[in-house]
C-alpha cells in the first residue's frame, strides 16, 4: 500500500512524504526535499564569476578566469556529491531494526541500520534551532552496560527538517510497530 | 515470592525421562506457580550445553499478571515426549545445570510472531533438498547455510552436522526443507517433504518454496510442540532475508561485537542480532568444504557451488612465496647483523646517525621489513639513477647555496645599517656584523671546494631512495639541515650572546636591589655588598643595558630564521609519518573489496506481492575511509617534539638553545 502526500519544511519548502506499507510489520518513509533552485544557482555563479572579473582588471590575469572557471564547476560537482540531499528514507522492521537512508543529489547514497535491540524508542523532541524552535525526530539508543540509561540520541530527516504534521504521521506508525515489538519481545 | 513465574516450553527429541517429583503442571501451555527445592530426574541428558541467561516472559500467572523477571534457566525437562513444567530457582542459588540436545524457547503464543529466516542468495536456484543451518532462538531466526540435495541418508547427514558442530562450536541442524518446483505443484514430493519433518524433528520447521522461474516465494513455519488449538500444528509468519554468503563469510564486522565465550555447544548471543548472522556463516567453513558434485556421502549446496574460486597465478604465487620469503629474511637478517657490528658503535659514529634523520628512517625501514614482511614498500619512487638526472639536481644545488648565502649578506648588510629605522650601537653592531660575513665567507669557500664532489655524494645517497619515498623525503630533509648549517650555527652564536647578557642582566640586577642569588639553597637571598662592588656592578649594569637591543635583534633575526628552516623540516618529518603509518592495504581493501570491511548491513525491500511473504535483501554496509584509516593507523615512529608553546617561549625569551629532533629513546644533550 502506498500513498503520497504533500508537507513543508520549517523554511517553507514543499516537501513530500511517500509511505510505503509492504506488510504490518515493514513501513517505509520517504522525503522528498525541494531540488536545487536555478535562482540560487545563478546567483552563485555570478557573484563569483563578477569577483573573478574584478580580480582580473586588478591583475591583467587571464589564469584568474579560468581558474574561476574551474572553481565553479568542481563547487557544483562537490556540493550535489557531498552536500545536497534529495530524498531521506526511513524503513523501519519490526524485529529486525530501523534503517535511514540519504540519497544525494549526485546518486550517493549512505545508509545507517540500527539494530531493534539497540532501540529504546522514537519520540519527537523540541529545540532551538537558531532564532527558531522546531521539532524533529529522533530515535533513542540504549546503553548496552545499563538497560535503562539512553547511551545516544539519533535524529532522523535532518536535511528535510519536516514541520510537526508531517512527524506525528511518522511518530504514530513507528509507534504501532514499535509497540508491537515490544509486546512480542524476549527479553524485558 | 522468591521465584520467578514464568512459563517455559520445552521440548526434547530424545528418550523421554521419568520425572520424580512432579510439580504442579498445568495443562496450558505449563503455567507453573510454585516448584519447591531442586528436582532431580532421570538419566536422559546427552551432553551439556550451558545456555546462560535469558530474560523471561511469563505467561498471564494466577497472581501477578505482570510479573517479569529474568531468571538463569538451569534445568529443564520433558515429560512424555511433550509438555512443559520448568523450574527455575533464584538466579543468586548455585544451580546445576543440566541440559539437552535440543531445548528451546517458545513464548506464549501472540499472533502476529515474525519468524527471520536468512537465506543465502546462491542457494534460490538449487534444487530441492532440506535446508542446514542454525536457528537462534532469542531472536527468532534461523540462518540458512545450506541445502542438501536427495538422496540423502538420514544417519550420514546427522553425522555430518556433528562433525561440523564439534569442529566449529556452532549449533547447525537441519531446519526445514527447500522444494524448489515446476509449476504444477508435485503432490508426492510435497508429501515427502512433510514426512521428513518426523525424521529430523526441528522446533520451528520451516517450509520453503519457490516456482520454478518466477518470483513467487511461500514459507511457512510450522511449530508442532506449541499448539494454539489442541492438534492443530500452529504457524508463524516468515520475513525472507537474502544474503550473500560468500561477501558476509569473509566480511569483518567494525566494531567486532564480542560474543560470549562459547562452552559445548549452542550459548546465547546476549547482543547484536546481526553480529550472530555473521558469526554463524564464518564459522561454518568446514560444512562448505564438500559440494554437490562431489563424490561423498551428503550432497550439498552453498556458494561454492557457483564454482570454487581459484586463480592459477594465486596457487603459483602461494607455492612460490614461501622459499622467497625465506630468502629474502636471510638478506635482511644479514643486513641487520652487519648494521649491529661493533664497527658503528666507535664515536663520533653514533652522534652523527642520531642527528641524521636519514638513519633514522632507513632503521625504522630495517625494522619494519623484518617484522612484516609481505609487505609492500610503500610506493615505488622515481628512480633518480640516470646520471643525467644527479647531474643536474648536482648542478642545480651550489647555486642555491650561492643564492642563500647571498641573501644572507644582504640581510646582514641591511643590519648593520638602521634596521627598521632602529638605531643600533655602532661598534657593537660593526664587530658582530663582521664576525657574522666572514663565517658566510668561509660557508661559500667551503661549498666551492666540495662541488666538484657533490654529483658523486649525490648520486650514491640516491641509491637509498629505492627504499621508498620516505627514505628520500628524509634524504631530502638532511640535505635542507646541511646546507643551512650556517643559519643554524648564526642561531647558535646569538642565542648563546644573548643568553649571557640575560643571564649577566639578571644577576647584575639583583646586585641593583641587593639581593643575590644562593645557589645552595636555590632562591634569592639578601646579600650586602662592598662599595666598590656596587659602583662596578652598577656599571656593567649600564653598559649591558644599553647593548641589549643590538644583541636582541641579532637573536631575534637568527632565531626566525632557525624556526623557518626547522618548521619546514618538521613538515617533511609530519608527511613522512603519515607515509608511514598510512595503512594502506587496508585502504587498497576498501577500495577493491568493500565487503570485507564491513561497517554494518543495510535491507533493500524486494518486489512484494499481497499474500506472500515479505523478502528482504541484506546487502553489507562498508567502512567510510576515515573510520578504515582512524581503526588501521600503524604506529608512528613517534618523534614530535616534546615542548609545550609555554615551555618553547620560555626558552626563546631566555636565549635558550630550542633542539627539535628529539627522537624516541634519545637523551638529554
């Protein structure tokens, strides 16, 4: 069962959110972030071509062009390869563990799986994120010295940074599983 | 109460055992209340396997319904075949334990139990066949190793796997049967395929089946002890995992979760689900040995199946290295002996070996080649042994010389005049000037007369290079060392001028307040002195007084000078470190076989249709390069200087000599 749905982020962006249910106990989120906007793109790429022209009439430099040139391109290159995510998914198992996945602009993806047995639980925590308080998700860690104690707090869309509507839908189905879980778990 | 509750199923294979005292034993599921003392029974128990401590669900007790607690499980046992009653006291009691071939966990029956059965992705095209490998119980899984193929004799495949169980300490057995089939589903062969559940009973068996050229999995788990209606054999829901065995087989997981030790047998993996999977399928070599082309008894499939891997240039190279290794440590045994002759312990020898960072480099790459041998070196240099080359750096190095000495002289022209629009003491100024030109003078006489010499020093140090870029690096950083010696011994001559004026200004200064420096007892005592003592002191005073400027701007231009040409030798010295602890087969790993570096796993969902079971792919997550190198750095050779800045400005405010090649096990000049 899928469906889609659209959302926004904390700076306005539209932001979309496709669920996937393969079964009752495997569920699949995934964001979509804005893509890369042509205004800001040329705006880049024109304050640093007019500071490599001023540059130039100050040095009589034509290397100054070209290395302008080149700086752009590998800035482009390097920004969609390590910097601009495109899509953020969150997969989430029961009895097996929650898998977040990046997938970059370029085509890299980067995929981080946390064990079910590591998981304490999923909540949405508040913070204040420069001059604003948003919300984000996280998933709780446990300590594997000290059952009780949370060893690390992982958050989860941090490069979509979906607004509070958007979370509670995530919040309430890894709730579902994750009480399911730990109704049918071994140990306490 | 001091027992815990809990309901516990058990179920045994074998003989079944009289009980003694028998506890109240309920007819649902074992619900137990209370069991006095300890039990004893009869005989029945086949080897011991410790299964340590697990946590407990207990079933809905009369009194507490939601009680739980962990317990050790210490014994249990079978009545007729079935059934439960288990008993386990506090965990604090001594307990003997006693166990079984086969004693598994089944909970309270909650709908909805997913069953993890990991599947190696060579073994989705084999024939039918029954499926070996391990069921863990704690996280309901069971790990596919292999399929074997009919015919089979029930008797050799028992054998078989209690072969590889004892050779590897892994509980392998037969889990269920694989019926990979035509279309039409065949009746007998599904008939069959249930019989063998009797034979090799398996608490869950599990059932798998595919068609024959499509994409339609079913799996079904069946238990037969745990009955949710009485005679109705209940089954779980199945969560297909496919993995690739060959890449998880020689995988590394990072951080290496340490799993309990392993006593006889099956023990319990108290964390890291996944770590268990791994654990299970690298320990299992031995049952990957025989294939089902083979001539033996028990026809298997597993990944070597899809063709036993093997090069003939490995199997030639593996042959050979064994007498070149060998030979090649007689070299270098002999290289270190000739190296440890008592013939470069006579001084002045060893000073000069220790101040030349060459040496230095060349004795951490003796040690280094001895130690590890098949390592590689660390990147093949450019070979400098064309003469034309030598000649040309030959020729290229006296004007450099030529050219540093040159600028020297201007800078002590331009300091003998008003530096910066200071004004300097004339004499003072002239005398130290012209003491500094003439040593210059001497430096390029003596680079003159040795540049006919240099192209053959050159060329013959060159032939170290091929030792590595490290050694020429090393090579590169003396040569830098000799050819400012002049800086370095102006620094000297400064610094020393200096220090003495501080030192006299200091101790002149305290005569100025009457005090006096008491060497016994480390401190400053007052001292009173003579009348003609005070008008001389105060004199020298005066005079050093209004000398200290010139000194300090002769020290102060030296001591900048040194610190350039050390700092760019302490850079040289930081890359040849990073050269040599840079582990580079691992990184060579990272790039050519991601899978053996394993930072965990990562699932891909697979085509799901409504109805059949869930199918994952398990594919390996490798290292990111910056945890590969931060886990495999090899030890540096450790020679950083051991100043603080406070300490180094200290010393340069006083005038004191800065030494930065202290290496490791070097003492105090």
């Amino acid at each position: 069962m899928e469906d889609e749905r659209s959302f926004s982020d904390i700076c306005g962006g539209r932001l979309v959110l496709q669920r996937r249910y393969y079964s009752p106990f495997c569920r699949e989120f995934c964001l979509t972030c804005p893509r890369l906007s042509l205004c800001s793109l040329t705006a880049v790429t024109c304050t640093v071509w007019l500071a490599a022209y001023g540059l130039f009439t100050l040095w009589e430099n034509s290397m100054i062009l070209s290395a302008a040139i080149f700086i752009t391109l590998l800035g482009l290159l390097g920004y969609l390869h390590f910097v601009k995510i495109d899509q953020e998914t969150l997969l989430i198992i029961d009895s097996l563990g929650i898998q977040m996945t990046s997938s970059y602009a370029s085509g890299k993806e980067s995929t981080t799986f946390i064990e079910m047995g590591n998981v304490k639980d999923v909540v949405i925590n508040e913070a204040i994120y420069m001059q604003k308080v948003i919300y984000y998700l996280c998933i709780l860690l446990k300590d594997p010295v000290e059952p009780h104690k949370i060893s690390q707090v992982v958050p989860v869309f941090q490069s979509a940074k979906p607004r509070l509507d958007c979370l509670i839908e995530v919040y309430r189905s890894c709730q579902e599983i994750l009480a399911h879980q730990k109704a049918t778990s071994t140990s306490p | 109460m001091n027992l815990p509750h809990w309901a516990l199923c058990v179920s045994l294979s074998s003989v079944p055992l009289a009980l003694h005292s028998v506890p109240a034993i309920h007819s649902d599921l074992g619900l137990l209340t209370r069991v006095p003392g300890s039990l004893g029974f009869g005989a029945g128990s086949r080897g011991l396997k410790v299964l340590g401590e697990v946590g407990c669900l207990p079933a809905h007790t009369r009194q507490d319904p939601n009680q739980r607690q962990a317990g050790r499980v210490c014994l249990g046992w079978v009545a007729w075949g079935r059934g439960v009653a288990l008993h386990c006291p506090p965990a604090s009691e001594a307990s003997t334990v006693l166990s079984f071939q086969q004693l598994f966990w089944a909970r309270q029956r909650v709908p909805g139990m997913v069953l993890k059965a990991f599947f190696p992705t060579c073994c989705a095209s084999a024939d039918s066949g029954l499926l070996v490998g391990r069921w863990v119980p704690e996280q309901s899984s069971a790990v596919v190793l292999a399929v074997v193929h009919f015919p089979f004799i029930p008797i050799q495949v028992k054998e078989l796997l209690a072969q590889v169980q004892q050779a590897s300490q892994v509980g392998v057995a037969v889990l269920g049967t694989w019926c990979h089939r035509q279309q039409e589903p065949e009746e007998s062969l599904g008939h069959f395929l249930e019989g063998l559940g009797t034979i090799f009973s398996h608490e869950p068996w599990l059932q798998l089946c595919r068609e024959r050229g499509s994409k339609s999995w079913s799996c079904k788990a069946i238990r037969q002890q745990v009955p949710v209606a009485p005679g109705v054999p209940s089954e779980d829901q199945v969560m297909l995992i496919f993995y690739d065995q060959r890449k998880v087989l020689l995988s590394q997981l990072h951080p290496p979760t340490v799993l309990p030790d392993h006593q006889a047998g099956d023990a319990v993996a108290s964390s890291g689900g996944l770590a268990v999977v791994f654990d299970t399928v690298a320990r299992s070599e031995l049952l990957f040995h025989g294939d089902q082309y083979d001539e033996g008894p028990v026809r298997l499939s597993h990944w070597q199946s899809e063709g036993v891997e093997a090069s003939v240039l490995g199997e030639l190279a593996k042959r050979a290295s064994g007498p070149v290794c060998l030979l090649l440590a007689c070299l270098l045994s002999l290289v270190s002996a000739v190296s440890a002759c008592w013939l470069w312990k006579l001084w002045p020898l060893p000073f000069i070996r220790s101040k030349l960072s060459t040496c230095e480099q060349l004795r951490h790459r003796l040690e280094h080649l001895t130690l590890v041998f098949s390592t590689q070196r660390a990147q093949s240099p450019t070979q400098l042994m064309s003469s034309n080359r030598i000649g040309q750096l030959a020729d290229a190095l006296v004007p450099v010389a030529d050219h540093v000495a040159e600028e020297l002289q201007h800078l002590l022209q331009w300091l003998m005049g008003a530096p910066a629009g200071l004004k300097m003491n004339r004499a003072l100024d002239q005398v130290l000037g012209r003491f500094f030109l003439y040593h210059i003078h001497l430096w390029i006489s003596y680079i003159h007369l040795m540049s006919p010499f240099i192209e053959r020093i050159l060329w013959h140090v060159g032939l170290s290079a091929c030792l590595g870029l490290t050694v020429a690096l090393s090579i590169l950083s003396d040569i830098i060392a000799l050819l400012t010696f002049h800086i370095y011994c102006f620094y000297v001559y400064g610094a020393r001028l200096y220090c003495l004026k501080i030192y006299g200004l200091s101790s002149l200064w305290r005569l100025f307040r009457g005090k006096k420096w008491n060497v016994l007892r480390q401190r400053v005592d007052s001292c009173s002195y003579n009348l003609d003592q005070l008008f001389i002191g105060t004199l020298l005073f005066t005079i050093l007084v209004f000398l200290l400027p010139t000194t300090a701007l002769y020290y102060l231009v030296f001591t900048l000078l040194r610190l350039l040409v050390v700092t760019v030798q302490g850079l040289i010295h930081l890359l040849v470190d990073l050269i040599n602890s840079l582990p580079l087969y691992s990184l060579g790993l990272r790039l050519c076989r991601p899978y053996r570096l394993a930072a965990g796993v990562k699932f891909r969902v697979l085509e799901h249709e409504a109805g059949r079971p869930l199918r994952l792919l398990m594919q390996i997550n490798p290292l990111p390069y910056s945890h590969v190198v931060h886990t495999y750095r090899l030890p540096s050779c450790g020679c950083h200087p051991k100043h603080s800045w406070g300490s180094l400005c200290r010393k340069l405010f006083f005038g004191e000599l800065i030494y930065p090649w202290r290496q490791r096990g070097d003492r105090q000049d």
